[in-house]
C-alpha cells in the first residue's frame, strides 16, 4: 500500500513526526515517555484533519477489516484490528524509512526504535 501511494502516503506528517521525536532530551525516561505521548497525539490529530484523506484503497481496506471483526469479535476489538493494522503495516514501515532518510549514518535512534 505504502509502494503504491509512492512513499508519500504520509507526508509531511511522518517527517515532523520523526523530527520532533529526536529533538527531545532522552535522560528523563518519564519525560521522553510523556514527550511522545504528546507527539503521537499531534501526529494522529494531523492524520484526522488531514486534506486530502488518505488513499480511497487504504480506507476501502479499513472498512472491510473492520466490518469482518466487528461480526465475530465485537466493536472493540473491531476498531483494534482497524488500528493495529494500519500501525504495523502502514505507519511504521513509513516511520522506519523517514527514520534512515533522516539519520543514514546513525541508524535508529533508541527514540524512533521505542516510538515504532
């Protein structure tokens, strides 16, 4: 799905999200934990109010996963499948690879590793 879009699926959201994820100060445990928290917040507020929406494919596959879920494990379970799928197969993925654009020298940063 992510090949298909061109690997701007996501953009600019990825790429501010990566940023701001490595600007915070990592000796805090507690703080870096609330930091991204708050990061991720932004990141799915701008997801919601993003124009123009996300491929009609993706939010096709979305639907179709949810209603199948929703029969045999009910509406919480539904929208958790909804999610996790779009975590693990098309956030992350992209998140990874912003992560390697921006830092090819260093790899993943313990930040960016915690966030995916």
């Amino acid at each position: 799905m992510v090949q298909v879009a061109g690997g701007n699926l996501l953009a600019p959201e990825v790429p501010d999200l990566v940023r701001e994820v490595n600007a915070h100060d990592a000796r805090d445990p507690d703080v870096t934990a609330r930091a991204m928290h708050l990061e991720v917040e932004r990141f799915t507020g701008r997801l919601a109010s993003r124009a123009p929406p996300l491929p009609q494919g993706l939010v096709h596959l979305c639907h179709y996963l949810y209603h199948a879920a929703e029969v045999k494990f009910g509406v919480l379970a539904a929208a958790n499948s909804v999610v996790m799928m779009l975590v693990s197969r098309v956030i992350t993925p992209i998140v990874l690879r912003e992560a390697q654009r921006q830092g090819p020298d260093t790899g993943f940063s313990k930040k960016i590793s915690e966030l995916s």
